[in-house]
C-alpha cells in the first residue's frame, strides 16, 4: 500500500510468507531510491533491527484482530496495527533514545545497616534512579551520575525529607580507589558503598518521582548509560 501526503511517500508492506533479510533490504534500498520510504510488517520473528528498515512483528488473526509487536531498547511493546499506523504517520515512531521526549524518573530506596560496630544504625539508602520512557526504562546508580551534576540536583531536590536518609555526596573508597557520588549512614557519614546495594533490596521501594523531558543531560546520561551497558538500539512508539 502507498500513503501519499504532498511530496511525502510511504510505502506499507505486510510480508506474511518468509522473506530473506537481503530482499527486504534489497527491496528498501529501491524504495529508498525511489524517495519512498518503506514500512514494513512482517510476520517473522526474527529480522534485522536496523534504523533504515522499521521491521515491526505482525501478529494475531482476522477473528481476534492484529497487533504489532516492537523489540524496544530495554523491553517488548505491543500495540494494534491500527494505534501503530496512526503513530507511524503522526512520527511518533522512532529509531533510538528520541531527543526531548516525555520521561518519568523514579527514585528507588531501601534500609541497610553501617557497617561501623559503633553505630549499627539502619539508614535508607538509594538503590537507583530509573528513567522510564515508552517501553524502555533506563536504571542509574547514584554513582552513575558522578558527570551528571546537574542530574544530581534535580534528583536531589525531588527526594523526600523525613524518611531517614543519610547524606547524598561525594565519598572516597579504599576499596574501589576512586571516589564517587554515594550514600552515607544517617548517623556517623561513612560511605554506604554500592557493592553493598544488595542488602537494601529486601524492603526496596519507590520514594519519589517526577516528569522530566529526555533533552540536554538526560539525554546525554541515558545514550551514555545504554552504551556502557551494550543496550542495541531499536524502534518504538512514543508520545509526546
């Protein structure tokens, strides 16, 4: 099917049987060429996810109706054929982290003990600030925002006081040989380090979150976060 708007061209394919790679890339490399750009649906699960080939999974059945299945970033996303091709048209499909788009960060926090005998205290800790948009969530440690000062402050100003944190601030540690932005006992100061994050996730939960656009330092910390971790980039549908 092609979808014509003024000099726009967009060329939807629904591949039901079995294609090889090299057509479907050999087939949009002349849509390409052509000043189409293709769109294709495909009923195979496995395919190249490329920026140049948006090769969304199509599934389901004419009783039950059609949906579109996306390997996102971090994730699955599933949608009907219809809300995809809406999106698809109103470009809110996108290749990759899209610069500005709406996020939700969420700041994650548990109790664990100092490990100094003088004081014991129980401190609640930050285990990881995570940035959610569309179906990808991207997870820092405090120590990931070391570059980040000004990801820092905004986290920083969003948590709730009262709840028996501990000091957030630049600790040194023998251990590591660096120093880096951590948690500290609520009582003494000593580094809570984030080899030990681990004994906080017992009672882990959500104290705080707020909305913030993907733009500037977020977007930046995000790309960095993905790339350290090996994360491919992938298509998906988003808002905003």
């Amino acid at each position: 099917m092609l979808a014509e708007k003024g000099k726009a061209k967009v060329a939807i394919e629904i591949q039901w049987s079995n294609q090889s790679d090299e057509e479907t890339l050999r087939r949009q490399n002349r849509y390409a060429e052509a000043g189409v750009r293709g769109l294709w649906l495909l009923r195979r699960r496995r395919f190249p996810i490329i920026r140049d080939l948006p090769t969304p999974r199509l599934d389901g059945n004419m009783r039950d109706g059609f949906d579109v299945e996306l390997d996102t970033i971090t994730s699955k996303q599933r949608l009907p054929v219809t809300d995809f091709l809406v999106a698809a048209f109103a470009r809110r499909l996108y290749f990759g982290i899209p610069y500005g788009i709406d996020a939700r960060v969420s700041i994650h926090a548990g109790t664990m003990e100092c490990w100094r005998d003088r004081y014991r205290e129980k401190t609640r800790v930050v285990t990881r600030i995570n940035a959610d948009f569309g179906a990808n969530s991207c997870r820092f440690l405090l120590s990931d925002l070391d570059d980040f000062p000004g990801i820092t402050k905004a986290v920083l100003t969003h948590m709730p006081q009262g709840i028996g944190i501990g000091t957030i601030r630049p600790r040194h540690s023998r251990t590591q040989q660096r120093t880096y932005l951590s948690n500290g006992c609520r009582a003494c100061g000593a580094l809570l380090g984030a080899f030990h994050l681990h004994e906080a996730l017992h009672d882990e939960k959500m104290i705080a979150a707020f909305p913030q656009r993907l733009t500037g330092l977020w977007h930046e910390a995000v790309t960095v976060r993905f790339t350290l971790e090996g994360a491919p980039m992938a298509w998906g549908v988003y808002d905003g």
